[in-house]
C-alpha cells in the first residue's frame, strides 16, 4: 500500500520529531537555568460582589477579587489601587506571591508600617485580580476583547471606590499584559508592568481579530505617554518565545515615552532564566515588582515614574541617574589619609578598614593601558550597591595636580552596575536557591585617555567607613579588544579558539564580528584552564564571561565550575518573524571579568562552537507552526495533482492517496526543496516564508522543515488508515446496506443543513460544524474501505442512450449506472478530500477549544462572540454531503467559459502558496485560502447537480446570447 519513499519520509519525519522534542527539553534545562527562591504567603480573597452586571454584562461571566494577606491587614480600601490581569488559563490566584511581597514589605508586623513607609507617608498597596475562569484568551481574538471591555469596567469600579483623581497601577501576566496595553490611553492609568508577554508577535496565530489587538497596541505604544515595563524570562520561558516579549521598537522622529524591556538574566539581583509561569512568584522578581508598585504610587509625574522604574529593574544596561552629574571638588590629602600606588600597579585590599584614598597615575607614556576597571564586594560605589550593604563607600573621581592639594570631579564610567560573585564549586544559578540580593560585585568600568595640557593625572579612589568586611581590587588594564574574524562557515565545520595574553586581566574583551547573533544559533564556550594541583588559593572573582546579546539582554556564565557545566550562548534580539529595529545581527562581543591572586587556576582561553543540540531546540519552538502550514501547503499540491489526473480527457482516475504520496516524494519534493532553498536566499520581508530575510546560513532550515512536513503528512495518511478500518468494519457488519441511487440532496438533508447554519448564526462557532464535518466525512471514507453491494449489477446491462429527462445535448446523468472506475475514482476523491481536511482541522481546534473551554466554566450564560459567518463552513458540508452520494463522477470539469481558460483546481494552488508563504506568520490566512478554494470548486463543479439539476453548461456562444 505504501510506497519505500513514503515509508522514509514518514519515519524521517518521526526521528525528527523526537530530536526536536529532546533538544527543546534539553533547551530549557541547560541554556538559560532557572535559579527561583519559593515564595510563601497566606492569601486571602475578598469577592467584589458589587461589580455585577449593572457595570457590565460581563460580571456573570468574570469575577473580580481583592487580595489581602490574612491577619496582616485590615483596612479594605486605604492605599493604591493595584490591578492584576491573568493570561492565557490564568487565574486570580497568581497576584498572591507579588501582593504578599508588596504586604510583607510594608508592613513590619500584622497592621505595623515599618519605619520607612511611615516615616514616607507611603501607601499601602491594594490588590485587585480580575479572574477569567482560566480562559484561552491566547487563541480567540473576541475573548481577549471581552476581558479588555472588563477590565475597563472594573478599573471605573474600583476607582469608585477611592477620592477622586486616584490613579491605578496595571500589572498584566502574559495575554494579561496584552489586555493591560490595550487599556490605553487612559488617564487614570499611572504605569504598566508586564511579565512574560508577547508584546510583538501572538504566540497562537490562528485568529486575525488577535493581530488586529496586537496592530492597534503597536499604535498605542507609539504615541501613549504611559511608562510601559515589559519583564522577560529569557529562554526558560517555554511558552512564548522571549524575543517577542521585547517592547517594540519605537519610531524617529516621535517623542519617546517610557519603554523598557528588563530580562531576568540582567536583572541585578536575580540573574536567572525565569518560566513563564514562575514569572509571578520567582522571589527574586517578585518583590522588585511590589516594591516599584509602592514607590510608583508616591510618583506624581511620568519623568518620576520611569525613574522609579530604572531604579528598581536595574540590568547594567544603562548608567545610574546620579552618574550624569558633574562633580568638582578640590581638597588637600595628608600622607596618613592618602596612598600614591606605582604607575601599573594593582589595588588589592582584602576586609578594609576605615577611610583612605588611593592614587592611581595615569601614564601618557602608556597609549594602551587606559582602562580604569574596579571591583568592589559587599559595599556600594553610589548609587549602585547590593541590596544589602555593608557600610564600605567607595566613589572615585579624576584629579589633577600635585598630591598635595588635587582638583577632581567626577568620572563618568562605561560601565557601573552590580554583577554576580558565583560561589566556587555550585551550579550557578542554584537551583531553587538562586542568588541572595546581597550577593554581587559592583564594577566600575571607565576610558581614561590621558589629557596633553596637565602634567599630574590620578584617578582617586576613595574608601570610607570600611569596617574589615569585603574586599575591593582596581587598576589600569589594556583597552585593545581582542578580534577574532572566524566565519560561520569555519564555525559550521568546526569552530575557532580564542587564547588570552593576559589571564590575569581585570578585563578583557573579544569580539567576533563575522558571526551571527540570532535566536536560531547557540554558541558553546569551552573554557581552558591551568590548573596547580599544589596551590590551595582561592580566586577572590573567578573568571566571569559576560554576554551582552541585545541592549535589553545579558547572561552571565563563571568560566570555572565543579562538576563542569555547558556555557551557552544565546540571544533574543534578532529571530524569524520578529521585526527589528537593528536589522541583521552580525556580530557579539564577550568581556571577562576577574581578580586572580596567587596560584590560582587561571583562564588561558577558551574553544568556541556551535552547540547543535541547543540550536535544534531553538529551531522547533519557533518553526511549530510553520511545518503546520507547510503540510497544509504540501497537502494541497498532492489533492492538486491527483484531482487533475482525475479531470484530463473526462476520465475518472484519481490514483489512491498512498500513489499520490508516493509520487510526490519521488517527482515533486526534491525539486521543492531545491525551491525552498533558493526561496531562502531571496531578502523577502521577515514575515514571509521562514522570516529570516535570506540570511544565508540559515537557508537550510526551510528543506528540512519540508522535509519533515511531508514526512507528517504521510504518517498522518498512515494513521487515518489504521483510524478507517476499525470504524468501516464496525459499519459494515453493523449498518451495511446496498448502495441506493440518488440523484439530489435529500430534503431531510437540506432541512439539517439549514438548521445547523441557523445554530452557526446564533449559538456555535462555525468550528464545531467543521469538525462535525469532518467526523460524518471520516465514516463515508471508511466506508469506502468495505464497499455496500451495489443495486444493480454491471455485467451485461443494457445502458440507455437517453434517459427520460435527456436532451441530446447533454442532460441530467443521475440515472445512469455508475461505472466501477467512477465508483473508485470517487473513493479517492474523497479520500484526498480527507486528508486535506485533516490538515485543516488544527487550524480551526483552537476556537473550537475555547468554545469548549467557555462553555463549561461560563455555559450559555455570555453568547460566544465571533465566529458565526457560516459560510466558513458551508462549502465543506455541502461538498462532504455530495461526495457521501453521488454516483457520477466527483467534481468532474464542466464546459464553463470559466474553466476553458482557468481550472477551479488551480484555486489549490492558492492554498498553497498562501500556507508557505504567508501562513508562518499569519497562519489564518491558510484556512481563508482553502474556504475559497472549496467554495469555488463546489460551486462550479458540483452547482445545480447538489439539488438535482443539470450542471452548469454555459459555452461561450450562451455568454453572448446574455450579452
């Protein structure tokens, strides 16, 4: 029955589908690792039951609730209004670990403001949670508008409840932060924080309404002054990819509101993969989010606000505020109070105490050693410290003159932000563990390029209030970066090695400018070492590797762990069907941090490569939908060619499905993934086709992904035929009856049909009709497997030369005898059909779904908004309908001036170009492509036959006769 090639394709695309399955699995364990602190509380929900249906008809579907944290609060209505939006299946519940947080912070003890919130006059915050009984707003454009419209609603009800001019902070989890965005513009909303959110491209692409939201929150964010934060969990978030959780980019020209993109990994302080679910209650994120919520709500401008924000979402991407002041100063130092260091020399004091400042010489000798670098633990270089510092202070600044009496200001660095200090020997980060907020080394990164017209330069850095707790270590090191010019083709065959002049280097920087940065790409660093098997020293920083993968991106790796670790490099900042304000992304920088002392291992360098396991990974969550699309567009072409065979000199021959499989693996797939390829290389816009604006290098990606398209395809046949047997032998003991002559669709049918549109109109999504209609199409097509004995016999029947109802130029064919080939033909006719809408089916199961999904936690309580055009539907019923019946030949070609210069079938054409090229990003289009298809073939094939009738015959000479 199946053909060799058909047997390969199928088990191809199995193996395929299992290595992606591992290598996603793998992706989210090892590239970018989730170090999450539990969180704990005592939650306690308060139904809002005055927010009922006379603020909005949606109140017997949704709820809201406020939250308080049992025995710990008491007032109900006392501080900021705080919303909480749940995502896709989302549930109020999930506001509980950041309400907790923001309680616990507060308050001291039960009912107890701590000291600083009372000494601030700081409000409380009050946790509102809309819950939308855990619908499937990700897949249905009208759900996502009814949760906007109740949300709207409640934010009008809970301001009632506050004086007047109160404003409202918006927090909204993945599709939550979707329906927070399309809030605006409001002036009663203060700011928006979104966690996990696909703000660029919908994760579900089956429903047009949807990127009608997305197109209009694309214009609000543009032109709305809200300060907007979008946090991103990076690549552990498994649900959406995290490069459409970055804030799009903004347009030149237009003012420039508060946008800002925050991943965990460059979050100071958390430095961690994050889930998408564990967005909510990761301890690290959690509590920066309820502490910016209560300093938000003492903000009274938008300037203030985005402040407020940058302060407590900190990623080292950007300068502190306060770095932006120049301060001078001009003050005598003593020999006790002041210590002149040799031009090179290194600082290294180890528990500090009291207060003293070092002169670092700036050499105008030295052209290459202009690079300030300094490293301070457990104390603050302000404003930037651990949460939790000692008293150690530290500020430096740039003098002049004799030591005596120096005139300095400020330096102003490239880098100033607080890195982490992994703990020798443990997984960083630990699991469950992660990092304590008082964990970290502050950097001090600054260009010093000596001044021609001063003789006496120093960089001055000044300790105070040490108390013999941390340690500090600075000095001059080389500014040359180190360039490696190693191509994607080398890296493809094998990779590159990158060895240090200087492994004992504060800093050291190496650039790769031919290789790519993509979402499609993992690099693997292998670090090599020197190791002293007598030396017992500790490196106070073992060798950090920092990488900055996009402005909004960092990940940090130590270089030297136990047991040894896979170092991933990854990014998000340029990937399929993504628009980016950066173009293509060719090139990265890597910059190692660290203070060797002593013996101590020592980094000589490291081997760079391409991880395959990791990359596979990245491949199959961003390529799901598109090998969806591509079967349906495979599909297509295989019913094109089987139908056409069908149609050439009237003779009914469609060649089985397993023919057709067969000799589209065999004649059309090599030369369309010849095709493909080349398409590839074409710079079509990043949402067409693979979305990678012919980048060569990933070019390959689009035969693989047909390759295992069409393997699916074939395994889907296979299993449709195991599917078929069962169910046809079931109905041929059970219901078998002789094949009866009809000649016209049965009025009972035609009562039905019109029964099930009146239901379409006014009660189902017409999804559930298709669905119904392709389950009534399965059985005739198992059917087929055990034919019913036919009425007449063939053998020596005297066929009429006209019937009753014939003219001699061609009338009505009902009443003849089929043919056994018409009878065959027709089987395989309906079996292409079959698997067409197979295919089709997953692009229509996700409302159907949400129907479903809505139906059991709403009932008929709210109608289903959308999907009642019934004529989605109709011509699937009609053409299944007709298929189950009729005994002439099926969607035979009529002589219509239409079809003398344009087939219907080629509409199968269309199907096909629209799911391989439009359909990966805007896979609805493939369903509308095939109800065109349908419709135009049931009309001009089947027509007037449907209802008993002669088929269409008009010639050309008729046309003119109109005329």
């Amino acid at each position: 029955m199946f053909g060799l090639i058909t047997w390969f394709q199928g088990s191809f695309s199995v193996a395929a589908v299992l290595v992606f399955l591992y290598a996603s699995q793998d992706v989210a364990e090892n590239l970018s690792p989730q170090g999450c602190r539990m969180s704990y509380m005592n939650p306690l929900y308060i139904p809002q039951t005055q927010f009922n249906s006379t603020w909005t008809p949606l109140a017997e579907r949704y709820s809201l609730v406020l939250y308080r944290e049992d025995q710990w609060e008491r007032e109900l209505h006392g501080g900021t209004p705080v919303l909480f939006i749940p995502g896709n299946a989302g549930s109020s519940g999930q506001v509980r670990s950041i309400a907790s947080s923001a309680t616990r912070q507060y308050y001291s003890r039960p009912n107890v403001p701590t000291y600083e919130t009372w000494s601030r006059n700081m409000k409380a915050l009050d946790f509102f949670a809309a819950d939308f009984n855990e619908d499937l707003s990700a897949f249905h454009g009208p759900t996502l508008k009814a949760q906007i419209e109740y949300c709207a609603r409640a934010i009008s009800y809970i301001l009632s409840l506050y004086p007047p001019n109160t404003s409202i902070i918006i927090m909204g989890h993945s599709m939550g932060g979707i329906v927070a965005t399309s809030l605006l513009p409001s002036k009663d909303i203060s700011s928006i924080i979104t966690m996990s959110t696909p703000h660029t491209l919908p994760p579900a692409r089956f429903d047009q309404r949807v990127d009608e939201i997305y197109a209009r929150n694309r214009e609000i964010m543009l032109h709305d002054s809200t300060p907007i934060l979008s946090l991103c969990g990076g690549a552990m978030d498994m649900m959406i990819p995290s490069e459409s959780c970055i804030l799009p980019p903004l347009v030149e020209g237009l003012p420039v509101p508060y946008r800002r993109t925050v991943f965990s990994s460059a979050l100071e302080g958390a430095w961690t993969g994050v889930g998408h679910r564990e967005m909510v209650w990761c301890h690290q994120v959690r509590w920066r989010v309820a502490r910016a919520a209560m300093e938000l709500s003492m903000a009274p401008s938008l300037a203030e606000r985005g402040l407020i924000l940058d302060k407590w979402f900190r990623d080292g991407h950007t300068l502190p505020p306060a770095e932006n002041t120049e301060a001078f100063e001009s003050f005598p130092l003593s020999e006790d109070q002041s210590r002149v260091l040799s031009s090179g020399e290194r600082l290294v004091l180890a528990q500090p105490e009291g207060s003293q400042t070092y002169l670092f010489p700036i050499s105008k000798q030295n052209t290459t050693d202009h690079r300030f670098v300094l490293f301070v633990s457990q104390g603050s270089v302000p404003p930037v410290s651990p949460q939790k510092p000692n008293s150690l202070r530290i500020s430096v600044a740039r003098c002049f003159g004799l030591t005596a009496s120096l005139d300095c200001k400020t330096l102003h660095p490239l880098v100033h932000k607080l890195i982490p200090n992994p703990i020798p020997g443990h997984t960083f980060p630990v699991p469950q563990q992660g990092t304590d907020e008082s964990e970290g080394v502050v950097v001090f990164d600054a260009d010093v390029i000596p001044e021609r017209n001063s003789d006496a330069q120093w960089i001055a850095a000044n300790i105070e209030r040490a108390a013999g707790e941390g340690w500090l270590v600075g000095g001059f090191v080389s500014a040359d970066q180190v360039f490696d010019d190693v191509s994607m083709t080398k890296m493809l065959l094998g990779g590159t090695r990158v060895t240090l002049s200087d492994p004992a280097a504060l800093w050291t920087s190496v650039r790769f400018p031919k290789l790519s940065s993509n979402a499609l790409v993992v690099y693997r660093v292998v670090p090599l070492t020197t190791d002293n098997v007598l030396c017992r020293d500790q490196p106070l920083f073992p060798p950090l590797l920092v990488h900055n993968s996009h402005p909004a991106e960092t990940h940090y790796f130590p270089l030297i762990t136990q047991p040894p670790r896979r170092i991933l490099l990854h990014t998000h900042g340029s990937a399929p069907y993504v628009h980016s304000n950066h173009g293509r992304s060719e090139g990265f920088e890597l910059v190692i941090y660290s203070v060797i002392n002593g013996c101590s291992m020592q980094l000589r360098g490291f081997d760079l490569q391409i991880d395959w396991t990791a990359t596979l990974g990245r491949w199959s969550t961003r390529y799901f939908t598109t090998v969806v699309c591509w079967a349906v567009g495979i599909v297509s072409l295989v019913v094109f060619k089987a139908w056409r065979i069908g149609e050439s000199n009237g003779i009914p021959c469609v060649p089985p499905v397993s023919h057709s499989l067969r000799d589209f693996g065999q004649r059309q797939l090599p030369k369309l993934m010849l095709v493909s390829y080349l398409l590839s290389l074409l710079p079509l816009p990043d949402y067409l086709f693979i979305g990678m604006e012919g980048e060569w290098l990933y070019a390959p990606i689009a035969p693989l992904l047909l390759m295992v398209a069409s393997g699916l395809v074939c395994v889907s046949w296979m299993l449709l035929v195991v599917l078929m047997w069962p169910i046809g032998m079931i109905r041929h003991i059970y219901f078998a009856r002789p094949r009866e002559e009809v000649i016209s669709a049965r009025r009972s049918t035609v009562v039905s049909m019109c029964f099930i549109f009146a239901l379409i109109i006014f009660f189902i999504p017409w999804q559930v009709a298709y669905l119904c209609c392709w389950l009534i199409h399965l059985q005739s097509c198992a059917s087929d497997c055990f034919p019913s004995p036919d009425p007449v016999s063939q053998v020596d029947t005297a066929i009429p030369l006209l019937s009753r109802d014939e003219s001699p130029s061609g009338g009505r064919r009902g009443s003849e005898q089929p043919s056994h080939k018409h009878l065959i033909s027709n089987s395989h006719h309906r079996a292409h059909l079959l698997l067409l809408m197979t295919w089709l089916l997953p692009l229509a199961a996700p409302v159907l779904v949400v129907w479903v999904r809505t139906l059991v936690t709403a009932g008929l309580s709210t109608p289903f908004d959308g999907d009642h055009f019934f004529l989605n539907v109709a011509p699937f019923m009609i053409l299944v309908d007709y298929a189950s019946w009729t005994s002439n030949p099926l969607l035979q070609k009529h002589r219509l001036v239409v079809e003398k210069y344009f087939s219907a079938s080629w509409t199968l054409w269309l199907v096909a170009g629209v799911a391989f090229f439009v359909g990966p990003r805007k896979t609805y289009h493939v369903f509308d492509a095939a109800q065109v298809a349908i419709g135009m073939l049931t009309v001009l094939r089947i027509g007037p036959q449907y209802w008993g009738g002669n088929p269409w015959r008009l010639s050309i000479p008729q046309m003119q006769l109109f005329r």
